[in-house]
C-alpha cells in the first residue's frame, strides 16, 4: 500500500490556513466524529492506536489522559507548542499552513479528557506563526468550534495562545506549566504528575503539537489504518525535519521506520548532499538524541550495529526503539542535521556544549555546573588548546548528569548528555588527531586567551594524569599559582 | 561623625524609567478573563508593556505587580529569566540571528560578522542611532532556511552575507505581509 500523506496534505494547498479551505478538504471531520462517542470511548480507542507523544518523550497519549482523576471538575489542556529543540520546524509548518489541524486535534483532545481551557503554549519566537494561529482561533470561535456550545453538543472548552519569551526549558513540560502560570519556566519535581496536580494545581494533559495533529485523521481513517503504518511498537505517520548541508532541507512526512540513509538520499527526501559530500555525522532525533556516524565510514561488514568500531550507521531505522540500539536517548522530535565531511567537529561539539550551558535553567546544580563545565572545555578544544584528557573529562560529566543517574529535575541534562557523549566516544579519533596536531606552545599561549581562570596547570599535565602516574608533588603548584 | 539620611524611594525613583499607560493597563485587563489567576498574566503582560516602553522598566515592573496583585520581585524574577524581556532599552528593531547548529553549519557565522560589520554592534549592543540591536539567540525553528534571522517580527530566510546590506537598508524588512493579531500588542 503506498504512503499516503496526511499530516502534510494542506501543506502548499492556496490560502490552507483559512477554514474554508479546511472544511473543503474534510476539516473537522474528526471532531465531528469524536463529539458523538463519549470520552471515555475516545481515550480508549486513541490507547488502542497506541499513538506515542511526538515531542520527544514518546509517551502514549492515551495513557497520559487515563491518569486524569475520575472526580475532577476543571481539567486543563496545554498545547505544547515551545519548539525550541534545534534544528526542529515541523510544528512551525503545521501551525503556519495548517493551524485548523492543530485546533480539531485540540478539540477532539479536550472532549477526551473533559477538558475546560485549552493553552496554546507559542514559544516568543514564533511571530508570524501566532498571527496565523490567533486568526485561526478566531475563525475557529466565529464558526462555533469553541465557546459555550461546541458544534452544538453543549460541550463548553475555550482555547488560548499563551505566548512565551524563549526559553528552551519551557518544553518541558512542568517547566511549561510553569511559565504558563507567570513564573519562572522552571520544571517541577515529579509526582505529583501534572495529570493529577499540573496548571494553576488542577488535572492537565500536556501535548505536543503534533500528536494533536495526529487526531483527527485516527477519527477518520480508523484505529486499523494507524496501525497498519510503520513497525510494531511505533505506528502512525511522522514528520521528519532535515536541515544542513543537503540539496533539499525541508519536512517530509513518512512512516515511523524509515531509515536515515533514506531520509538524506531518498527521491522523496533530501535528495543527497550537497556538492556531493560524504555524511561525517547525523543527528538523528533533534540535538539532544545523540550523533551517529554517516557514510565517510566504511559499512560493517556483517551488517550488525557495533558501537564500538567506526562504522557507517545510517542503516538506523527512525522509529522508537531502533535509534536505541544506536546509542541514541531516543526518537526525540526525528529532526536531523547532518553533518558533512568538511566540517569540523570540535566547532560542532562547541556549538552544542554552548547551546546546554546557554538554556539549562539552573535549578539543579549537576546541570548547571555540568553544562558550563562542558562548554568551557570544548571551548578549549575549539581554541586548539586541548588535551586527550579533556575528551575522558567530558564524558565522565555527562555519566554523571540527568534524570537517568538520578541528579536532575527534569530531561535537559540527559539531553545534553547524549550528544556530547556520542560525539566524542563515536569520533574520538577525530578529536585526537586535532589535538596532535595542536602546536604545544600555541596551546599554552592560547589558554588564557580562552578562559583566565580555567586552568593554571601546565596544560599536558593535568592533575588527573599525574594522580594516575603517581607523581603528584606540592611544588608542582607553587610556580604556577598566581 | 553625621547621619545622612538618604531616601531610596528618591533615588530609584530616577532610573525608574517610563511606566505604563492608561490603554496599556486595559489591554493586560483583557487577558484575566483568560486564566484563573491574575499571575498567569505576568508574560503577556510583559509583552505588552515592552511593546509599549521598549523594554521592561523597573516602573512597569512594579505597576505590572501591583495590577497582578503579586511582589514586584517576582514579576523582575521573571524579567530576568526569559530571554525576550529586555531591562534596558533597545534598538527600534531587534535583530535576532540565529546561531544553532544548522545555521552555523550553513554559514551563520559569516552572516553575524556582516551584520556586525555593517552596524558596528556586537551581540547584545544597540547602534549608534537607536535603529538596530543585535541578539543571538538559539535556534529559530527555522532550520530549513537556513540561516535565518528575525527583524522584529518579519523573518529573514537563507540569508547570505552579501544579502545584508539589502536587507538592512529595506525601511520595510519588519513588516509582515500577513494580517497581524493585535492581541499583544500595547494600546494605541
């Protein structure tokens, strides 16, 4: 049965995010299908669709609503719209050509789980795309799909944009609950989940766009449809976002399991590299999920996923649970960057390291001293004053930041962790031949040029080395101190 | 030795810079119908008294707090948190660059040095003439269109070093061709 797009199908339609344009082309079909069923009917079929979250996490949606108490009155649903994990877009294409999509899910969502105020949580970057989405809501109120009596059914659920003013940690979603109630966007110590206790401390599903956007096509086109795309365990469509160097960067959509190798050299996809390049790295799942190496590698030959030898991984299929077997946190948001052969990777270990240590919101110490402490390093590398050592430094911080090792409120560290962690384990030839190649004097030279106060130590001996050796001595930090 | 009596209502009272209009307050009214409590109003509030002023006075701040019924400390909490709140004035408009890794990766380096090289102001700094500030922030969600940058609110796709000069000299380059929503913004 060939592919057939969903997701994307208004996108590049004239005028798509007008309601006319909707409704002529099947708009709140679905809606129209869930208001008849009643809600508890509904969070059973959408669990029996096993539809996982698409923001990152990959939770069961339907699962997430079945944790809302049965007694509750006021219900809260937050639209999380904070897309702020580079290099993802493709809620920015679905709220700028198809912000109808989003709203029918929003309602089919909120008759699930009873819910009386929907939030449209917009990260402040997004301008253009909250013009189109307050106009949508606004058209969307006017033909009577929110209000007082929702398509006639007496049904009552009113629906907001609540802009924020960038922050990345606002995607998470406590943090988000946070913010949304005028604070500081800092996450929250779970349980209590936001389910039980989440917005303004009442019932509150968070979902991402596009599991939303997802909905309203189960409605129509039946639970046996969704499962008959992509492998067991990760149904449905997705959309993949493919940036950098490659001929067509752009959204595609496609089903869970499609592989990398697809995706960059794929007909329906980008299209290969541009000028031809070989791929160095790919990150699969947005930034936080990790790196895997392209085709400048040789392929294993016995085609099995080996971790530990520089081989060609772009044979990772894109769904759930593969991208693990590669080392990745997970799917993450399917945003790739890829990486060519002419780029340097330490610039790009900089550029990540920079990123963490810019966004982490600094309440949990391991995070925000972790990640300033990894952007210091890979500064230092990137200045051409590493040393071999740096590169263990690095990955002994990230074994010890994140939810995972138990350190952290919420996911940003271990987001952090992965990539940081995948690129120098998985390139770290790359960066020793770098630092060879570094002038030993230069790299003494230049260290206070990139941070005065980082290192006082003769820099090719660092104390951890000499501890090893054995050789430690107290004159050592006399002629060095200031 | 003498006791000077200083009076720090006096002296704050001079950095205190503008605060909030008549049609600007009614506008942060609007939005209390939207949530339960008056503190969720705190970020639009924001935006709106920024759309105003310019940035966020420390006399907004506290006419914020005292409309929303909370301290003035947690509304400059807040200030200070998010990165699109300025507390000192800026340029007219506000360009913001991205600088994540696939604008990186597809020369957003080489766009920033032209940019600074065209206004002599780095990240964070306002020109000479009050028109243009610099901002680098993380990614801007527009990765296929890359580098990308925002004036204000109109977003510049595929920007290459040579497009500079044109599009800073665009009187136009922070208008939306699109109909805007006037829901955030200040009173008029």
């Amino acid at each position: 049965m060939p592919f057939e797009k969903v997701l994307m199908k208004n996108v590049g339609v004239p005028n798509s995010p007008s309601l006319k344009v909707y409704e002529s082309r099947g708009g709140y079909e679905g809606a129209r299908i869930a208001l008849k069923m009643t809600p508890d009917a509904l969070v059973e079929l959408v669990k029996k669709a096993n539809v996982r979250g698409r923001g990152g996490a990959g939770f069961p949606a339907g699962m997430k609503w079945s944790f809302l108490p049965k007694d509750r009155t006021v219900t809260y649903l937050c639209v999380n719209a904070d897309e702020s994990e580079p290099p993802t877009f493709c809620n920015r294409v679905t709220m700028e050509h198809d912000p109808h999509m989003l709203l029918e899910g929003i309602l089919i969502a909120g008759w699930a789980t009873r819910t009386t105020t929907a939030y449209i949580y917009m990260r402040g970057e997004f301008t253009e795309q909250y013009h189109i989405m307050q106009k949508a809501v606004d058209e969307a109120y006017a033909a009577g799909y929110f209000g007082r009596n929702v398509m006639g059914s007496g049904y009552a659920m009113d629906c907001y944009i609540h802009r924020g003013a960038g922050a990345y940690v606002c995607g998470e979603e406590t943090g988000l609950i946070e913010s949304l109630e005028g604070k500081r966007g800092w996450p929250r110590i779970k349980p209590p989940f936001p389910a039980i206790e989440g917005a303004f401390r009442k019932p509150t599903v968070v979902n991402n766009v596009e599991t939303l956007a997802c909905l309203p096509h189960i409605l129509t086109r039946g639970v046996d449809w969704w499962l008959s795309i992509g492998p067991a365990g990760s149904h449905g469509p997705k959309m993949f976002c493919i940036s950098g160097p490659v001929n067509r960067p752009g959204c595609y959509e496609a089903p869970l399991g499609v592989t990398v190798r697809e995706l960059i050299y794929g007909d329906d996809f980008a299209r290969g590299m541009r000028g031809d390049k070989k791929v160095k790295a790919v990150s699969p799942g947005g930034l936080s999920m990790g790196w895997l190496r392209g085709d400048l590698f040789p392929k294993c030959p016995d085609g099995q996923v080996d971790p530990v030898q520089d081989f060609d991984e772009l044979d990772c299929r894109m769904d759930f649970d593969d991208v693990r077997r590669y080392g990745m946190l997970g799917l993450g948001t399917a945003a790739l960057v890829v990486v060519n052969e002419d780029t340097d990777l330490r610039d790009v270990l900089l550029n990540q390291a920079r990123f963490y240590a810019h966004e982490s919101c600094g309440q949990c110490t391991q995070c925000r001293e972790g990640t300033g402490w990894m952007y210091r390093i890979a500064e230092r590398i990137h200045a051409g004053a590493g040393r071999k050592l740096d590169l263990d430094i690095l990955c002994e911080v990230t074994a010890n930041m994140g939810m995972m090792p138990g350190m952290s409120i919420c996911g940003l560290p271990d987001g952090a962790v992965f990539p940081i962690r995948t690129l120098v384990q998985k390139f770290r030839r790359e960066f020793e031949a770098a630092i060879d190649r570094q002038a030993p004097d230069a790299a003494a030279q230049r260290i206070r040029s990139v941070n005065p106060a980082a290192y006082e130590l003769p820099i090719y001996e660092g104390r951890a080395t000499r501890n090893i050796r054995g050789t430690m001595s107290s004159d050592h930090y006399s002629g060095s101190q200031r | 030795m003498s006791w000077k009596v200083i009076d720090r209502n006096q002296v704050a009272a001079d950095q205190l810079g503008p605060g909030l209009s008549a049609l600007t307050r009614e506008k942060i009214r609007g939005f209390f119908s939207r949530y339960p409590t008056k503190q969720a109003c705190l970020l639009p509030a924001l935006h709106i008294a920024q759309d105003q002023i310019g940035y966020c006075s420390l006399r907004a701040m506290r006419e914020i707090a005292e409309l929303l019924e909370i301290s003035p400390s947690q509304v400059m909490d807040v200030v200070t948190f998010y990165t699109h709140f300025w507390t000192h004035p800026k340029g007219r408009k506000v360009i913001v660059l991205c600088r994540s890794i696939s604008c990186e990766l597809m020369g957003g380096r080489e766009v920033r040095e032209a940019i600074e090289r065209r206004l002599g102001i780095g990240n964070h700094e306002t020109s000479a003439d009050g028109e243009y500030s610099l901002l680098m922030e993380e990614c801007l969600a527009g990765c296929d269109h890359a580098p990308c940058m925002l004036i204000n609110e109109r977003m510049h796709k595929c920007v290459r070093p040579e497009d500079v000069e044109r599009i800073l000299a665009d009187a136009k380059n922070d208008q939306l061709d699109i109909p805007r929503s006037t829901t955030y913004d200040a009173g008029r």
